[in-house]
C-alpha cells in the first residue's frame, strides 16, 4: 500500500513538471512571438552614407595634393589643385578682350553723339533751306508780277511818249502861221520830253525786275541745293548712329567668355563641400589629371544610414519615426540610437515566382514551390548622433524596432 501511494505521488509530481514545463514553452513561445512581431529585428543590415565622385572640371597637371587615402576633412578644406597658369591667363585674356569692347563702344559713343549733334544741325540746314526755298519762291512771283507792270507801265508811257510827240510834230510847223504861241510849242516839247524820261524810267524799273527774277531763280536753286545737301547729311549722320548696335550685341559674349575663364580659373583648387572621408584616392602629385576622371571619393560623415531588411511580414508594425536600436558587428556591446525615416514599396519581382517580364509574351514558370518565402523590403534607418571615427560604410549591423 505504501509502494503504492509512493508511486502514485511522484507520477503526479512527474505530470505536474511536464505540465508546467509544456505551459513555460507556450509561454515564453507567445512572449518571443510577441517580440518578435512587436519589436521587429533582424541581422540583414548594412551601415550606409551618402558619397560623391571627385572628378577635375578642367585638366592639367595635379600642383597640390595636401590630402591622403582615408583623411578626414573638413568643409572648406583644399583636396588638390591644377596647375592654374593656363586658365589665368586666358582670364585675363578674356578680360582684356572684355575691356578692348568697352573702350571702342565708349570711342563709338562720343562719335555717335557728335553725330547726332550733327544730325540736329543738318535738320536744321535743311529747315532754313526750305524756308529759303519758300522765300525765293515768293520773290519770283513777286518779280513775275513786277515784270508785268513794268512792261504794261512801258506800253503806257510809249503810247503817252508817241502821243507827245506826234502833238510837237503837229504844232511846230503852226509856230510859223501864227496859229500856236511859243510856250504852246515849248509846252509840248516838254511834255514829249517827259513822256520819253518816263518810257525810259519804265524800261529800267523791268530791266531791275527782270533781274530781281533771275536773283530770285538763283536763290532758290541754292536753296534746293541746300535742301538737297542737308537731307543727304541726315541720311548719312542716322546711318552712323546704328553702327553701335552690332559693338552692343557683342557685350554679351564677352561677358559670357570672362565668366567661362573665371569659372574654369576657380575650378582649379577643389574644397571639400562638407565634412567628410577621402577613399579610393588613385591619384599623385605631378599627375595629369583629366576632365571627368574620378581621382577619388568623398563619403559624407555628416549624416548615417542603417538600410535593414525586413519580412513583408513585419512591414506593419514599422512605421516612419519609430526608435530604433544599432548594434554594429564590430561592436555588438555599443548600442546606436536611431529613426525610421522611410519603408521601401519596392524590390525586383522573383523570376522564380512571376516569370520573366520580356517582350512579346510573360514567360511564366511552369512549376509551383511549396515552401513560399517572405519577400523583403529594405528599410532605412537614419543613425542619431553618430559617434565620429566609428561608422564606415558597409559594415554588418543588427537592428531592433522600438
């Protein structure tokens, strides 16, 4: 009876461990599910920074090298410099020829203006010449009417003249019968005499007539000469001003050329545009260094990447923002700090899975895989406040989700 309790005891003290046993692995198997799923993490996971190629904008041989393989260096710090002789003095070539254009527009300038000057002065010759123009015009027909009664003053006095006359010839033969008294002879002698003056003055005031016309003609052919003269020096004075326009057009490109020499003479020394790391430097002092050719690479310290890949699986329960634990594999005591700054939404389909996407028709595979695994999504994460002369770019890291 004894044996029998005894044996009944421990096989109730054996189901009672095995109970709990199996309940602490349901346990702690539900607490590491929740772990995992809460605070996602993974192994797959590599330090990453930002990095440019250094590459000359002009060639030439390498004057200075103060930098080496692996330095770092501080925004602003001089990485090498080209010798600069060839691009200073095609600088100062431009500058010259920028110069050169000033002085002749400014030359031009003065010539123009003294020709503008001259263009006022011409319109105003030719403005007196047509007002001489219009003057002379009016004098000949001043002298034209002129003429006129002259010449009909002249008929009027030759038929008075010949009237005079014919009464002398008529009464002087009358003086010897007595029938006319010496001063009626002498009266008509003298009135003859007067008509004949006045024939004469008659005949001098259209002979000055007649002259004032051919004064008059004259003038006014001067004047349309004058006309003629100053119009054509207008013409000729408008014309040179327009010859600035081209010497004007050509300011730009000048401008343009000192701004390509300067710009090639700067590019000569290259400073560090940030804080950052010299690698993979290939090149010496004394090289020639050639447009384009990556002589080194500058990898950008201020600002750390960790790009973790997770299950699709995970996906939800990370979230931009999120805290994130760092632990590098160089060092997997020193916990980094870091934040979610974005979740990938995209990887290369699997051919296995979807089949080849070509031209023509999809090439789809034929056969099933029975074990589907989670695709994975790259996650980046941004390392706060990261420690100096730690991180380098491709290490292996371990990343927990907060």
């Amino acid at each position: 009876m004894n044996e029998t309790d005894e044996h009944s005891k421990r096989t109730n003290r054996g189901n009672l461990i095995s109970a709990g046993i199996i309940l602490g692995a349901l346990i702690s198997g539900a607490m590491v599910i929740r772990s995992v799923t809460a605070y996602p993490r993974t192994d797959d996971a590599e330090v990453a920074a930002n990095s440019i190629g250094i590459a000359p904008l002009v060639e030439g041989p390498v004057a200075e090298l103060p930098v080496h393989d692996n330095d770092f260096v501080k925004k602003g710090t001089l990485l090498y410099k080209i010798d600069d002789r060839p691009y200073l003095y095609a600088l100062q070539s431009a500058l010259a020829a920028q110069e050169q254009l000033e002085g002749l527009i400014e030359n031009e300038s003065r010539q123009i203006s003294s020709q503008v000057s001259h263009v006022e002065v011409s319109s105003a010759g030719r403005q007196a010449a047509l007002a001489n123009e219009v003057r002379a015009d009016d004098e000949i027909k001043v002298s034209e009417a002129t003429i006129s009664a002259a010449e009909a003053a002249i008929k009027q006095a030759q038929a008075d003249s010949e009237y005079a006359s014919g009464n002398l010839h008529r009464i002087e033969p009358l003086l010897a019968k007595g029938f006319v008294t010496t001063d009626d002879v002498h009266r008509a002698r003298t009135l003859a005499d007067a008509k004949l003056a006045a024939v004469q003055q008659a005949e001098s005031q259209l002979a000055l007539a007649k002259a004032k016309l051919l004064s008059a003609g004259a003038q006014k052919q001067q004047a349309v000469a004058q006309k003629t003269q100053s119009e054509a020096q207008v013409n000729e004075s408008a014309h040179s001003v327009l010859v600035l326009a081209p010497l004007v057009a050509q300011r730009e490109s000048r401008a343009a050329a000192v701004r390509l020499a300067r710009y090639n003479y700067e590019q000569c020394s290259v400073v560090s545009p940030f804080d950052a790391r010299v690698t993979n430097l290939t090149i010496s002092e004394g090289q020639y260094a050639k447009v384009g050719q990556q002589v080194f690479t500058l990898i950008d310290s201020r600002t750390w990447w960790v790009l973790a890949n997770f299950r699709e699986s995970q996906l939800s329960h990370i979230t931009p923002g999120k805290s994130v634990d760092v632990y590098l594999m160089s060092d997997s005591k020193t916990k980094l700090r870091g934040s979610v700054e974005s979740v990938g939404y995209g990887v290369t389909p699997d051919p296995d899975v979807i089949g080849k996407l070509t031209s023509g028709l999809p090439d789809v595979q034929r056969t099933l895989n029975w074990v589907r695994l989670a695709s994975r999504y790259p996650v980046r994460i941004r390392i706060l406040n990261p420690p100096p002369s730690v991180l380098r770019v491709g290490q292996v890291a371990t990343v927990i989700v907060r």
